[in-house]
C-alpha cells in the first residue's frame, strides 16, 4: 500500500502525541460540485473540530486532496482550492485534537493506494484497541505515518485477504473497537458506518437533483444539512453500513443486535443546538435539561444568567420553569478559540477574560443565577464567577445541566486525565469554595434522562453513554487497562 498524505497547506514542526477524534465529517455523492458542497457542510460542523480540516475528491478518474490547519474558511480560502476539487464524490473532515498539538500528518480525510484504486477515510470517534491494533499491524510491516486512531482502518483494509472494498471496509470494522462514525469513499462508492453501540451521531440526507439515486449526503449532525439546502432523511442507525453508488443506496447490518448507546454529552454540550438527533431536537432537550435543574435546585435570586453559548438553552429552560428573568448578564466574543483546548493554565486564565465580558447593566446589585452545561477543570468557571462579581452581583449561584464529570472520555469527547476532573478530586462543597460561588448545584443522572423522554437512568441498562458522568464504560478499554482500574 502506498499511503499518500498528499496536501497544499504548510506544515508546522510540532511534537508527537496521540489524539482522541473528536470530529466532524461528511460525505457527499452528486453529479459535481461535491468539494463546494463539502466545505458548506464542515463550516456547518466547524463547532465539532476547529484545528483542522480537509476534503477528498474524485472526479471518475482521480482522487483530490487537500488538507490544511485552522478553520475551514481559513484552510480553503483560496477559490482556487475548490476548483481543484474537481467531481461529483467527496468525503471531508474536521479535526478536534486533544492535548498537544496538531500535525499535518493527522489531518485527515487519510488517503491510500491500494490495488483495487484510491480509498479515503473520515472518522469521528476513538478506538479503544488501536494501540494494539497499531503494534499487530507494524509487525505485519505496515508503517504507519499519523498518530491518529484513524490510520488504523487504512491499513487494516490495506492487508484484508477479501476481494471487494465493501468486504475489506466490513473485516476491519469487526477488527475495532471503540466509538466511529465513519465516511469512506473508493473510486465505486461511498461508505457510512457507525459502531455497533452508536456512540457517535451519523445521519443520511438528500440533496436536490434530476437523478434522486445519485445526490446523497452523509454527516455528523443534520445542521450540515440546511447549509448545503438537502434534506435530512434518517440517522443512520448503529452497527449500520450504508453503501451508496450510482445505482442508489443499500443498507448492510454486519454486526448482532445490541442496545444503543449514544453519547449523553452531544445532547449536554457537543452537538450544534439546532441539529436533529435520533428525533431529539438538542435545543429542546437542554431547554428541558434547564427546567429539570430548576425544579431540583431551586434559589431565589433575581436574574438567570447563561454562561454563553452552550449555556443559553439551559438557561432559558430554568427561567421559564423558575419564573425568574432570564438576562444576557454575559456576552461572548466569536472571535476568541475554545480556552478549552489552550495547553496551559495560563493561557486558559487569559483567555476566559478575551473570550467574555459582563453586561453590568443586568448584574448590577442583582442575586445571580448563573447556568454552564458542564464543569471540567473547573478554571473557567472560577474566572467566569468572579467576573460576575466584579459587575456588580450580590449573589452568584452556579448551576450546571449536567451530573458532575468524574471519569474520563475515551470514545472521542476531549475531557483531561481523571486527576484533572474537578468532580473527580473534589465534592460538591469543595468545588463551590474553589470556584467562589454562593451555592452550586448540578442535575441529577435522572433529571437528565428525564430530560431526554426517560422515567430515570436504568442503573441495569441505561439507554445511553454517560461513562463521563457515572464511569460506566459500554465498550471495553483494552487501551487503558490502567484508567480501566482506576475507575471500577
């Protein structure tokens, strides 16, 4: 296999790490203009991966790379790049690295030469035994050129022993396991998959054409799809491979049936709030997730603050359940990267103060409820929480719509070490004294399924992937026996 990791952007010499993938990808199969069509879908998703981007073409006759660091619009800014983008087929990506720093090598979509033609892929999540895959692999010769988890599946496909692409893609796929949302594309086809559990959010679309059998599309989330005017037509369910050519599209189930485990924290925070999941509406369900904080914590106070954006519908839901107003107290500069991602302490601190301002109009002498969908480090809200006293406020109660976050992600959401989880080290009480609040409080693990249409979390089988909150892991950790210890 000749693994090409072609591209038209600069490198930067940064260091070696291993990143979870938490992404955004897409998928489209058109008549043309699939590369405009693609980069319309990942500004859509840019919120699911803002260090990298990339997209894939093929034309009928070659296969189109190009790859970059930064935001979409940054990485094809240039119309030129488009334009060479030619066809009608194309897979694209936005890449989320956790700590370190992203290198050319692991943007993706990955491309290869196999005999059978070109093969690129796109992935979202993160595998649980890539590292043993990976040493499996590299004693079988393969040399392998990214430190992404994705990489996994080129090379898997590259030493199948099946003849077609579709039974070479559905053997490395019973090979993993972990957390995917996969597209693919060969020179025949495009390829959706997501894992057997449905970790990971993957939905199906149609765009307008005179030939319906050949205008589809495949992304993370059904935002994509207004912006590329298609319709959403299904999610694409768990252990499902979807296949899509010129003659339409099949469905294939490859794995045993299973009980569905989608991750809890795409409702909480991850997924853009106006997209559709598993006939959820996001924004409805962290509206609702605001009126079940309200009805089990309760305060008085005079004003329900968000701390923006993921805040705001929470908030609006805890206001309306609460009867108490709800004030833009705090606004947020667009302008500013995640502090989420910044590599160090400092950094963070800096940047919580470019990336917020207080609106001292509407805290001023006012009793605060402030309302954030999650506490991680627990940095930002320490900084947020003295901001809103420094307006002015005479009370500052923290609420938060979601459990506390103890455990460690390892199926693709960027959370630190366990050591460095605020819930995880300290209580309730504990993290209200460090963070300077009047009162904190955070949902319930009930109060969030009941959010989500559920009577109360079933402790025997819960209907989704709330590891982060209780440190139940679905799929088994072979790559973190150690973390996997540390937890039970």
């Amino acid at each position: 296999m000749n693994y090409s990791p072609h591209h038209h952007c600069d490198s930067f010499v940064l260091e070696e790490d291993r990143f979870h993938e938490e992404c955004g990808v897409i998928g489209i199969w058109t008549t043309q203009d699939a590369a405009s069509l693609a980069a319309l879908g990942l500004h859509a998703l840019q919120h699911r991966g803002q260090e990298a981007s990339g997209i894939v073409t093929f034309d009928n006759h070659n296969f189109h790379v190009h790859r970059g660091l930064g935001l979409v619009g940054e990485v094809f800014a240039d119309p030129r790049i488009i334009s060479n983008l030619p066809g009608g087929k194309a897979i694209g990506h936005n890449r989320y690295a956790t700590t370190g720093s992203t290198q050319l090598r692991n943007v993706q979509p990955l491309y290869g030469d196999f005999e059978f033609g070109g093969f690129a892929v796109a992935h979202n999540g993160n595998l649980t035994n890539a590292q043993r895959l990976k040493q499996s692999l590299v004693r079988r010769g393969c040399l392998f050129q990214s430190s992404t988890d994705s990489e996994v599946f080129i090379h898997l496909i590259a030493v199948s022993l099946y003849d077609t692409v579709i039974d070479r893609f559905i053997d490395a796929l019973k090979q993993v396991q972990g957390a995917y949302s996969l597209v693919a594309l060969s020179k025949n086809m495009l390829i959706a998959a997501r894992d057997p559990l449905g970790v990971r959010p993957l939905i199906l679309g149609k765009l307008p054409s005179i030939e319906p059998s050949q205008s589809w599309v495949i992304a993370s989330e059904t935002c994509a799809l207004l912006s590329m005017g298609a319709e959403f037509v299904r999610d694409i369910e768990p252990g499902e491979v979807v296949i899509i050519n010129d003659e339409g599209l099949r469905s294939i189930k490859p794995f045993s049936c299973t009980s569905k485990r989608f991750c809890i924290f795409e409702y909480v925070y991850f997924a853009r709030p106006d997209s559709i999941i598993d006939n959820t509406s996001v924004y409805d369900a962290r509206k609702r997730i605001g009126a079940e904080l309200a009805q089990e914590s309760p305060i008085d106070a005079d004003v329900v603050v968000p701390v923006p954006d993921s805040g705001v519908p929470a908030a609006l839901g805890y206001a309306a359940a609460s009867h108490i107003p709800f004030e833009l107290g705090i606004i947020r500069s667009h302008y500013i990267g995640r502090t989420f991602i910044e590599p160090t302490d400092q950094i963070r601190h800096l940047g919580v103060k470019l990336k917020h301002s207080t609106n001292r109009v509407a805290l001023k002498d006012k009793k605060v409820i402030l309302i954030d969908d999650s506490i991680v480090r627990g940095t930002t809200s320490k900084k947020i929480v003295e901001m809103v006293r420094a307006a002015g406020a005479t009370e500052v109660h923290l609420r938060i719509a979601s459990p506390p976050t103890k455990f460690s992600c390892f199926y693709g959401i960027d959370t630190p070490t366990q050591e460095k989880l605020l819930a995880y080290t300290h209580t309730t009480e504990d993290m209200r004294q460090l963070i300077g609040a009047d009162s904190l409080a955070f949902v319930s693990e009930d109060g969030l399924y009941r959010a989500l249409g559920e009577k109360s979390r079933n402790k025997k089988q819960p209907k989704y992937c709330d590891a982060c909150f209780t440190g139940d892991y679905p799929i088994p950790l072979i790559d973190h026996d150690a973390s996997l210890a540390k937890v039970k």
